[in-house]
C-alpha cells in the first residue's frame, strides 16, 4: 500500500520514502554492535560508540529549526547549482528524491539537472566505521564536472559538555590532517586514547576543518560558504568548531558514473597513542582507510551486512493471512527489537541520548523481543543488569551503558523494576536451555567483592527480588509501590508542589503505605515463572514455597483489587482505592486488567469482566487509553500523570506498551479476533491511510498515540525506542501465532481469527529448525485438536526437543 510519503518494498525488506518532507523526520539506525548512528530520511543524524551521552562523536542539535538540522551532509556543486541528495539542508528543488530505509542502512538518491547522487550509509558488522559509499551518475548527454562537498561536525565525545560548557570546548578543539584523512583529536593529548577519523577513499582536491571557514558565522547549514563558492579553503581548527569536510572534483563523460566512500572511524590507539617524536599517530587511522580503499571491500561490507541480517530475521518467519502481521514479524517488528535492546531508551528522535541510558524495567522487557535472535548478548545483558541490583532487591531504575554504573541521580525505589528481571531470566532460560546462567556471579550494586568467586548469583537475585515484593506489602497485603510502578508517572508518593523538582524523584517512599494492583499482577506472573522453573530444576520445596508466596498475593489481589466490574489500579498513601467507580476522574485503567489475567487472577471470570470493561471503557479503533475518564486537573496525591493534558501520554494517551498486554490477555482467554483487533490497532504498517495524522515512521511501533481526549486524537510520538516494540513481537509470535518457547520445549498453541484458514511458521529454537504448518479446517480461534511431529502424531501440544535431528516437521491442525 502506498502513502502519499512512501511505501513499503517487502521484497527489498526496505520501507521507500518517496519525498523528504515527511510529517516528521522518518529515522533510521546504523549499526548494532559497538558504532550506532541515527539516520533519517534526509541523512540527519549523529554516530556515537556504545554511549551516547559520553562517546558522541558527530554532532546533531535537538529539536533544531528545521527540526532536523544537522547530520551526514553531503552537498553537489554542479554548474554553479547546490544542492544535496538526501534535500536538506540546501532544500533545491530536486528531480527526484528516494530513500530507502533498509536493515541497517539508509540508501539516499537525489538528481538534478542530469546528474543523479547515490549515498549509501551504513556500519558494517562488528566494525568500528561508518561508511558512506557515493555513486554518482551522469544522466545528461555532456560531460559534467561536479564538486563534492562531504560534511560532519565533529563532538567533543561528552556529549551533555559539548552542549554546554563553551567557556572551555570553544578553546579546546584540535585536528591532524593527513592527505584525506581529518583526525579529530580533541582532548587526545590529555585523557582519552581515541579519536574521530574523517576521510574520502577518492583523492580530495581541498578539506575543511573549521566551521566558521566551511560554513560561516552567520550562515546557516543551507547557505554554507564553501560549498556555494566551490572553494575548499585547507583551514585548519584551533579552537572552536571542528568539522570534517571535503572537496571531491569529479569529471564525468556521458552516461559516466564513479564511486568512492566516505569513511568516519573511532579509533582506539591503547596505550600506543604518540609517535616517537611525540605527536599524534597517524597509523592505526591511515591502515583503517587503506583497508577501507581497497576494491570491492565496501561492497563486501555491505553484502555482509545483509546476510547478518538474513541470519538474524531468519530465526522466525511466517507466511499468514494478515499482510501487516507477517510484515512486521519477519522484518520490522524484529528490527526495532534490535534497536531497544541496543539502544533501551537512549538515542532516538524523542530521546537526546544523554538522559536515561538504560532502563532497568526497560531493558529487562527488551530482552523478550530479542532473545531468540542472539540469545549470548541476552545473556551479558542479564548479568549486567543484574549487576545493578541492590542487595535489598530494589535497583538502579538506570544505569549508564559505557560504565555499566547504576544513575544515581534517579536512584532506585521503583518497585516493578525488580520482577521484570525474573521475567527476562525466564524468558532466556526457555529459549536456550543455559540453566548455568543461573549460577552466574553478579553480585549486589551496594557490596564490593574482590574476586567473582564472592558475588551472588543470578538465582539468588531473583529470589531476593521475589522476597523484596512479599517484604514490602502495604495494609491490604498488597505489593507497596515505591516512586512508581510501570507506569512512571503514578506518582502516589509524591506530593509535588515545586516545579523545580522532578516527579519520578521527589517524594520519600520510607514507611509509605500506597501500593499497586498492577505489581499484584506482575508478582503473580513471575511466582508463576519461577515456580514453573523449580520444577524444571527438580526443586520441589523451592516450588512450593513460591507458590505458597503467590497464594498470599493471590489472596490479596482477590480480595482488596476488585473493584466490581474490574481491578483496581492502586491504593494511595491514604489508602483510597485509584481506579475505581468511586474516583471521580481515573476510575479504570489498563495495566492491573492487564496484569491481574497475565498473572492468572480472578479465574472465576473476573479476569473475563474485566477484559470486557477494556473492551467497552478503553479500547478505540486507534487502540486501548490508558485510563478514563482523563485527568483534567492536577491530582497532588497522584503525580505526574495528572500533570499531562487529556489524552496524551500516560493520562488516557493509547500508551502502545499497555496496549500488548491485553492482547496477550486476549489470546490467553482464547479470543482471536480481538487479539488480531488490538494487534493491528495499534500497528503502523496499518497506519498507512492515516499517516498525515499518525506522523511518525509507518515502519516501527511509537511509545503514545493521542487518544480521543486530545485534540491531535491519532498522532504519534516517542516512535523507535519503546517497550511496545519487543511485547507486540511475544503477542504476535507466542500469542496469535502461539509458538511458545518453554523449558521443556517448544509449545504450539496459537490464537487465531476463526476466519484464518491457517498459517506457516519457521522457529528456530535452541539451534533446531522447525517448519511449524498450522491448519484450520473447523475455522476455530484456539485449541489442538492434533499435533504431528515429523509424521508421529503426539499428545498435548508441547514439541519436545528432537534428539538428534536439525530440522522438525510440525503439524498442527486446531478444532474442536
Ligand atoms: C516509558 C518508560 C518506561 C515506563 C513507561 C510508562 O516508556 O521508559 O519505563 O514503564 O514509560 O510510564
Ligand atoms: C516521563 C514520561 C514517561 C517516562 C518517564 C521516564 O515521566 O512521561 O513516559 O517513563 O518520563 O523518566
């Protein structure tokens, strides 16, 4: 389906934009493992190594005018005519425009008068560079001789400093120049032992190196000097602003085209880093552009790429009657869970990538989107997040990812976060089989240990997480709060009246009484994890203990959550119910609806009750609001949430994250069409008829959509990085397609429309593949009514592990 901004080429795996003036800019990532960049679809963006905060190594201005300024500008002086492939900064009015937005690469096209630029940027696997390969062509019937001009501003690595501090960094900017190759150097001959390499595998006819020389002083992007005068000037930066920027001068035939690449490195000197005269060593930058220059290795780069991501997607694919499903499990779905749990809630359009680092609740739930596709880094994840414990269960909410150190600004105290790391190890633990990740040493954030030996294992955290939530219940016996559950922004122990301060922070939680339905749910959900994963270690008095805890929450949750048509949400400092009829504003919201039947609450058909008040209260063709009715006045005794206008955000915003659980919930009750429903509501390849509206990239899930109480009811925002992108993916594979990684094995029990006559699903799973055919003869939504393991028919629906074979036959056939 075509939009009047793009469409999507399933083949390719490539979301077209076929104009640059998006309704916001469309952003891609570069790069997975150490490098990362933010791309968008008119090459705007910054790169960065693991950090964004403290190894910033390009720089981009946030929410900018235009929004988008700043990034991997490239600029063609063709005749006397500037302008730019991917259209900004110069904005000349182009021929034609595309970008493709690809796996890993964005592949930016312009022409203009008879001459056609091609920038294809991209971080090779496992590579400290970013690439930018250039083709031009010459479409017109003369000879052209065009100039290139390359430009980055380079920054000074901490990127909150580079923002900020200008009474030092405005003296403190250095380059080396080497033929083609611009090395920023700055703070080299102090502290760090890395630098920014800049250089061109063409022969340059003239560089730049300060902005005011490149670009001016009171110049903006658009009107930048050098490249509208077509005259490098060879400056050099002492001070100031830094820049890379070269002058590449073409001489084309007819129909000629060349190619060559542009390439940005972070280079790591260790402890070698002066020559023996002393100066700055040229050598490890000029090895990495002669390898970078040789014939063909760009190319093979780039193929290498690809076939990493073949690999990676590999893992799942599914051939189903739902265009949009099958689209974003096979390609986008996955590819955004590798960015949140690359990135958690760093770097994106919405995040600056020096507020939050990682997300301890966050990262946890990305892992479950991303374990199948390289479960060892779901493994390192674990342990690091783990590491961020602290010995009485509560935890770093964040941590800071170059340092793995816990933020101590934000501190702990939020009294989910814990749990969700019994989920996540569960999670790994069914996916791979490693019970040895159990006996793992972390070790408590608050003890200092001297040697591995010493520190606690991952079981040990999680039983200490358990035990925190059964230690820390309020008057109802129910799980006590903290500054927040999942929802940030119910804030019941708060009480802000300075706006100087920050809700999530401010507020003591020693001896507060307000507690969470929702953590009622989440607990029993993980009791229930944990107790299945004693089982499987043949620990039966560790099982049963767990399920005596669960029983004590159960009780509690059954007893003091009911609010009589649904749960409660909460009890506030005060004990006064939150989310109940007899609140004036809020009387229901999702997440303990949610969570409450994920944890197996209210079997007597209250969990059933209270799926039908999401579904008559809550739910809109846009997807599920997060409470209603919206807060219209500011709840001191509540916090943030009330802070927000009507309809955004967590106060009734269709928050997408709730909205997966519910779809889980609903495939869990056995009702497809409703899962399959909430599915697509919130999905944004079926988004593409309203994408004026909607705003954000039709390609990957958005944190919030405006809901009915807004005025922008239908607009996205905070797309990219968000804890929808790896629960929509276990809804969409585990719970619609139902093929459900289990200690045991693989468990086969989807959740369908009726109207499906069936599906095919490839799962690779601890190394195995399985061909998962799944048939529906009696058009029915859930239930086995035969199972068939490489033409054995078996009972149950549990797929154990194949002794000795690689590839299983599965067939399925539901029915009564
Ligand atoms: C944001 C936060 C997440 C939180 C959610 C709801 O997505 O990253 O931790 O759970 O908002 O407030
Ligand atoms: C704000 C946002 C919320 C996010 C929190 C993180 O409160 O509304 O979504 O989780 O910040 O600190």
């Amino acid at each position: 389906m075509v939009n009047r901004f793009g469409y999507f080429d399933d083949v390719q795996r490539e979301y077209v934009v076929t104009r640059p003036d998006t309704p916001l800019p469309w952003l891609n990532y570069l790069g997975q493992d150490d490098l990362f960049g933010l791309c968008t679809n008119t090459a705007g963006g910054y790169t960065f190594w693991r950090d964004a905060k403290l190894r910033r190594l390009t720089r981009y201005r946030y929410n900018n005018v235009p929004l988008d300024t700043g990034g991997r500008y490239l600029y063609v002086h063709d005749a006397g005519s500037v302008w730019n492939p991917g259209w900004k900064p110069v904005k000349a009015r182009l021929d034609h425009y595309e970008c493709r937005v690809g796996l890993g690469y964005t592949r930016i096209t312009g022409a203009k008068d008879g001459l056609e630029v091609e920038q294809l940027m991209f971080i090779p696997p496992n590579e400290d560079v970013e690439l930018w390969k250039v083709t031009v062509r010459n479409t017109s019937g003369e000879r052209k001789q065009p100039r290139l001009y390359s430009f980055v501003e380079f920054a000074f690595y901490d990127a909150l400093n580079d923002m900020t501090n200008y009474q030092r960094t405005y003296s403190i900017g250095e380059v080396v120049v080497e033929g083609s190759a611009i090395h920023h150097v700055t703070e080299f001959r102090e502290r760090r032992d890395h630098s920014t390499m800049f250089a061109c595998t063409a022969p340059v006819s003239g560089f730049d190196t300060s902005r005011d020389a490149f670009v001016g002083v009171h110049e903006g992007l658009h009107e930048a000097r050098v490249p509208f005068a077509g005259g490098a000037t060879g400056s050099i930066a002492h001070g100031w602003n830094p820049i890379g920027a070269h002058e590449v001068t073409l001489d084309l035939a007819p129909a000629e085209r060349c190619e060559l690449a542009f390439v940005l490195a972070f280079v790591q000197h260790g402890a070698a880093k002066f020559t023996a005269t002393g100066s700055f060593d040229t050598s490890q930058g000029r090895a990495i552009l002669e390898r970078w220059s040789a014939p063909g290795v760009v190319d093979t780069a780039f193929a290498a790429l690809a076939s990493s991501w073949d690999r990676l997607l590999g893992g799942v694919q599914v051939t189903c009657p739902d265009e949009h499903l099958g689209r974003m499990v096979n390609t986008w779905n996955q590819y955004q869970c590798m960015a949140t749990f690359n990135l958690s809630r760093s770097a994106s359009m919405f995040e600056t990538g020096i507020g939050r680092g990682m997300g301890f609740r966050d990262s946890n739930q990305d892992l479950l989107g991303f374990v199948h596709m390289v479960p060892s880094r779901a493994r390192r994840r674990l342990l690091d997040l783990a590491a961020t414990q602290l010995s009485d269960g509560t935890c770093f909410h964040q941590y800071q990812p170059l340092t793995k150190q816990g933020n101590a600004d934000v501190g702990g105290d939020f009294y989910d976060d814990h749990l969700w790391l019994v989920l996540a190890t569960c999670a790994y633990v069914k996916e791979t089989a490693d019970l040895g990740v159990l006996d793992a040493p972390c070790g408590y954030a608050d003890r200092t240990y001297t040697d591995d030996g010493e520190r606690e294992s991952l079981l040990h955290h999680l039983e200490t997480s358990l035990a925190y939530t059964m230690a820390n219940r309020g008057p109802h016996g129910l799980p006590l709060i903290g500054h927040a559950d999942w929802n940030d922004c119910l804030n019941l122990n708060c009480f802000s009246t300075e706006p100087n301060e920050s809700f999530q922070t401010a507020g003591d939680v020693v001896g507060s009484q307000a507690e969470s339905v929702m953590i009622g749910g989440l607990f029993l959900a993980a009791a229930n994890e944990m107790g299945a994963l004693y089982d499987h270690l043949e620990r039966p008095d560790d099982a049963a203990r767990i399920r005596r805890w669960r029983a004590e929450i159960l009780a509690a949750v059954e007893t003091h959550g009911w609010d009589g048509e649904w749960w409660l949400r909460a009890y506030d400092a005060e004990s006064r119910p939150v989310g109940s009829s007899r609140n004036e504003e809020g009387q229901i919201f999702v997440e303990s609806q949610a969570w409450c039947a994920l944890g197996g609450a209210g079997t007597d058909g209250r969990a059933r009750q209270a799926l039908d008040a999401v579904e008559a209260q809550l739910t809109t063709p846009n997807g599920i609001v997060l409470q209603q009715p919206a807060y219209t006045r500011y709840h001191l005794e509540l916090g943030e949430i009330t802070s927000y206008p009507p309809g955004v955000k967590e106060n009734a915003g269709i928050f997408c994250h709730s909205n997966t659980w519910i779809h889980l919930a609903w495939c869990r009750a056995g009702d497809g069409d409703r899962a399959l429903a909430g599915y697509l509501s919130i999905c944004p390849s079926a988004k593409q008829d309203q994408i004026e509206t909607y705003r954000c990239e039709p390609y990957v899930y958005a944190q919030a959509i405006a809901g009915p109480d807004s005025p922008t009811s239908g607009e996205a925002k905070n797309s990219w990085l968000t804890g929808t992108a790896a629960w929509t993916f276990v809804v969409a594979t585990q719970g619609i397609l139902g093929v459900q990684p289990d200690h045991a094995g693989l468990r086969i029990d989807p959740c369908i429309p009726p109207s499906w006559p069936g599906f095919t699903i490839h799962r690779r799973f601890r190394g195995v593949d399985y061909e998962i055919e799944v048939r529906n003869p009696d058009g029915v939504a859930h239930g086995i009514r035969s199972l068939t393991v490489d033409g054995s028919r078996i009972d149950g629906n549990l797929v154990a592990a194949p002794p000795n074979s690689t590839h299983v036959r599965v067939e399925a056939v539901l029915g009564r």
